[in-house]
C-alpha cells in the first residue's frame, strides 16, 4: 500500500493536477475572450498596481480596517506555501526520486509553521460561524474544503511526532495530501493561482476604465 500512495497514486494527482490547472487556464481564457470588455480592458500598469497593493499587508485600506484577519491571513498562507515546499522529509524524497536537492526547514519551524496552519484554519473555522457577513454565505462545503486543506498537516505532524505507527499515518498523509492536490483546480483552492488574473483585472477595471483605486 505504501509503495502504491508513494508512487502510481501520487503521480495521478500530479496528472490530475496539472490538467485541471491547464483546463481552468484554457476555459477562463475563453470566457474572457467571449465577454469582450474582459481583455480591451486589461492594462498591465494597473494590474500589476493591483497585485502589489494586495498582496503587501496593510498596504490597501481593506486589510488596514480589518488587521487580525490581514494578519491570520498572510501568515496563515506563507505557512500553507512553505511547508509543504521545505519540509525535511518532502525534500528527502524528492531527492531520492529524482535527484533534486535544496533547502529545508529545521525540524522544529516545520512543527511551528505547521502548527500555524492547524491554527489559522482553526480561526477561519470559528469566523465563518461566528461572524454573521461570512456564517450566512457559509455552506458545508466550505468546512470541508478547510478539512481539505489541514488534514495533510495534521497527518504530517503526528507522522513526525509518531504519535500513531508510522507507515500507517504515513499513508494516511500522502492520501490526504493527493486528496488536497486534485482538489485545487475544482475548487476555491483554486485563487492560489487565479487571483493574479482576477486582481489584475479589478485593477485595469478601476485603474484604466474608472480611473480610481480598487484598494
């Protein structure tokens, strides 16, 4: 079973993965291409404006009147992003399967940032139930999709701590992990890739058309 998860399954949803991303890509392309006030509207200057003020913390008004969340949030996804990408024994096994060496966390930071992602998925968890603007757009699937999202960290951790046998959550770990990779391109999980084109839009829109900030 192990060698299964490790291998064929985890190639599948790479394959899966891949696909679904290249599909999105063609299909928003598309549908940008049919609404035609999508792409005349685009403007590389203001985009890119867009992009830079959203993406620094406390750099748009939003994140400024909002700063617990601002802070959660950014912290929250750098965690989501490194970890998986710099965890020891991810970069262990890329290098016995394909030779690709680099840098990796020292073993406590990946139980720390680790441990920042259980939280900050936590905090989103009790936000969408207790704040009414977010509890009355919430649906089941939303809960799921943050089970999504932490359950190969939980598994990680209590993999490095063996909390349970080790090959056994071990497997449960990949499992979780191929489940959270093939679920990406179908679902919101998707904007880790897509809100570069959607904010760079909202920003040609205000920037170029409007001629006022979208921040």
């Amino acid at each position: 079973m192990y060698e299964f998860v490790r291998g064929p399954l985890v190639w599948v949803a790479f394959a899966i993965f891949f696909g679904g991303c290249l599909y999105k890509l063609i299909t928003m392309f598309i549908g940008a291409h049919k609404e035609k006030s999508v792409l005349p509207t685009w403007n590389a200057k203001y985009g890119f404006r867009s992009l830079l003020y959203w993406m620094i913390p406390f750099l748009s008004r939003n994140t400024r009147l909002h700063p617990v969340m601002t802070m959660v949030s950014y912290v929250f996804h750098l965690c989501l992003l490194l970890t998986p990408l710099f965890v020891m024994g991810h970069a262990v096994l890329w290098q016995e399967s394909w030779g690709i060496s680099w840098w990796s966390l020292p073993p406590w930071l990946a139980d720390v940032t680790t441990l920042v992602v259980i939280g900050g998925a936590l905090f989103f968890a009790l936000r969408r139930i207790a704040a009414p603007e977010v509890r009355n757009v919430t649906t089941w699937k939303d809960f799921l999709l943050l089970i999504i999202v932490v359950a190969p960290f939980v598994t990680g951790l209590m993999a490095h701590q063996h909390w349970l046998p080790y090959k056994t959550i071990v497997i449960v770990h990949i499992v979780t992990g191929v489940v959270w990779l093939i679920a990406i391109p179908f679902t919101w999980l998707s904007h880790m890739f897509w809100f570069v084109f959607t904010r760079s839009y909202m920003g040609s829109e205000f920037g170029a058309v409007r001629n006022a900030r979208d921040w």
